[in-house]
C-alpha cells in the first residue's frame, strides 16, 4: 500500500477541494482536519469523508467560498455563523478567539449555527486545552436515533467531548458519539460492503441488522439506552435550540449531496480551570495518575496519542481505492 507523509496527504485533500469549488480557507482547513483524524486512527471521519464532500461541494449543498461571520452579543459569548460552510473553519475561529476572551472573564463560550459535519470533535477541545484550557464542544448532527420507546429518528448521534489540560503531559481528552458507534463507521462499513456488528444499529422497521446498508436506512442504538437518549435531547437542545441551528430532524444527510444545506450547530465552550485553583493543572495530574499508575488502565484518547505519533514518523497508508478516487475528484 502507498504510504503518504501527513504533508502529502492534507496537499492531496486540499487540492482535490480547491478543484472542487473550495475558496482557500476552507480547503486548508477541512484537509487538515481530515488527515488529522486519520492521523489519530478515526478513519470514520478522515479521508473516508471527502468524496461526499466534493459531492457537496458540487451540489451546492455546501458553500465552498463561505468564510466564516463572528459577531459578540454577550461579554463572554460568541456567535458565529459558518454560512452554511464546512464547520471546520468556523470552529477554527472559535477556537483562535475563546482563548484571550476566557482568560479574561474566567468562561466563555461560542455558538456556531447554519453549520455542518465537524468531524472528530476532539480535536478542537484538544487544542484550547493545549493552551491551559477546559473545554467542552457539543454539536448536533441529522436524525440518526429514535426516542427511547419510539421509532422515529429525532435525535442525532449528537457528539460529546471534553478536553482537560495537564502539568507537563498532554491532555486528557474525552470524544463521544451518543450512539453505540459513530455514525461514520457503519458508513464505511457499506462503503466497503461489510457487515456491522449486532447492536450498532436497527433497520427502518426497528429489528437489530448487521446490515450497514440496512443500518444507514434505519436507526442508531443509542449509547447506554435511554440514559444515551437523554444526553442526545441535552446536546440538541444545546447545539442547536440555543445557537439558532436546525435540528437533527430538520437537517439534510452529511453523507450525500442530496437536499438544502444540513444547517447544524455545535456549542463550544472554554474554562480557565486556575480561575478557580491555582493549582488546578497540578490536580489534574494527580488524577490522572492514579488511573495512568494501575497496570492495564489508560486513560481516553491515549490509543489516540499513539496513532497520531506513529503516523508523524510514518505517515499513513490509505486504502488504495480510496486514494485512487480522491486522485480522480
């Protein structure tokens, strides 16, 4: 198999966007998220992800020239519209102004609407942890899971994450979908013509399937069964109720180039941990060490970690179809 230096691999995605309508911000920044998480071994939401983005780009389903649009209504809070772009530029901006505004105020937050797909949500509280931050982001996504009892999607897969820093180490890093899996591994999983393992998903008609077909046309299980859906009405009601978004009903596929924008939200909030403790980076640590210190405990995102380095040294290898294709976009 070809293998490509994480350099090559965002200048293969973000050429294969700019032919494809991708004003230059957006290209940039939607190459580099997808080769990062393929970097961190969620191939669910890397390269896997830009053939359909093209698709979109093509369509029109997605504004390849939208930057961006920042205003503040609040002391602490951000309203930021992605324009019915990709998500990733916007949650760049976020992330590039949440810092300075936190410090200053001890909490701020920013609330993203008419957005889109934002990938491996871990990534962006990675970084504003990176800088001595807590961060949390929510983001609702197209209906995928039903109501606990029901069998009507409502919900999204509607991801968590939460990121916290630590003295001298990297952070800890917490990246969640609300269903059994991410959405995206099942549909890579009917890319490939594979079968799902029993109880990722339900058909149309509300059976367990092992179909990923069947799956895609049907429902998600939700993770810890109706504890999981009342976190996926938390996020929605956060994602997008409060940032003027659409609901998960209410959004288009991100999967396919059919219909209006998706029009999405995600709610990204950052907290100075030493606006409460000085020493709050030390006892995270402390915390974390007594997990780390257990032989055979990790603590989350560590395989994470170790993806992502080998893949500096090494770069990536990926499935030559895949490649072949984006090479034709």
């Amino acid at each position: 198999m070809e293998r490509l230096s994480l350099e090559q691999a965002v200048d293969l995605a973000s050429a294969a966007l700019a032919r494809n309508g991708a004003g230059a911000v957006a290209a940039a920044s939607v190459a580099g998220a997808l080769v990062q998480a393929e970097a961190d071994g969620f191939k669910g939401h890397g390269l896997s992800r830009l053939p359909s983005y093209v698709a979109q780009l093509r369509s029109g389903k997605v504004k390849g020239d939208a930057l961006p649009g920042l205003s503040r209504p609040r002391p602490g809070a951000l309203l930021i519209d992605a324009g019915f772009g990709f998500a990733f530029p916007a949650l760049d901006l976020a992330v590039a102004e949440l810092p300075a505004l936190t410090r200053a105020q001890g909490i701020a937050c920013a609330a993203i609407t008419r957005s889109h797909h934002c990938g491996s949500a871990g990534a962006f509280v990675e970084r504003l942890a990176g800088q001595g931050l807590v961060a949390i982001l929510f983001a609702n996504t197209p209906a995928a899971m039903a109501p606990w009892g029901g069998s009507q999607a409502v919900f999204g897969t509607n991801p968590i994450a939460f990121a916290a820093p630590r003295a001298g180490d990297e952070p800890i890093v917490v990246d969640m979908a609300l269903s059994t899996v991410a959405r995206g591994n099942i549909a890579a999983a009917a890319r490939k013509g594979e079968a799902i393992p029993a109880g990722w998903a339900f058909d149309a008609d509300g059976q367990p399937t092992t179909d990923a077909q069947k799956a895609l046309q049907g429902t998600m299980a939700p993770l810890g069964d109706a504890k999981g859906i009342a976190l996926a009405l938390m996020v929605e009601l956060l994602a997008a109720g409060m940032c003027g978004a659409n609901y998960a009903s209410q959004a288009s596929s991100f999967l396919d180039d059919k219909g209006p924008p998706p029009g999405t939200g995600q709610l990204l909030i950052a907290i100075d941990p030493t606006a409460f403790a000085a020493n709050a980076l030390e006892r995270f640590s402390l915390l974390a060490g007594l997990i780390t210190d257990q032989p055979g405990a990790r603590l989350p995102g560590a395989r994470r970690l170790a993806a992502r380095a080998a893949a500096r040294q090494v770069g990536i290898s990926p499935d030559p179809a895949l490649l072949a294709e984006i090479r034709a976009l």
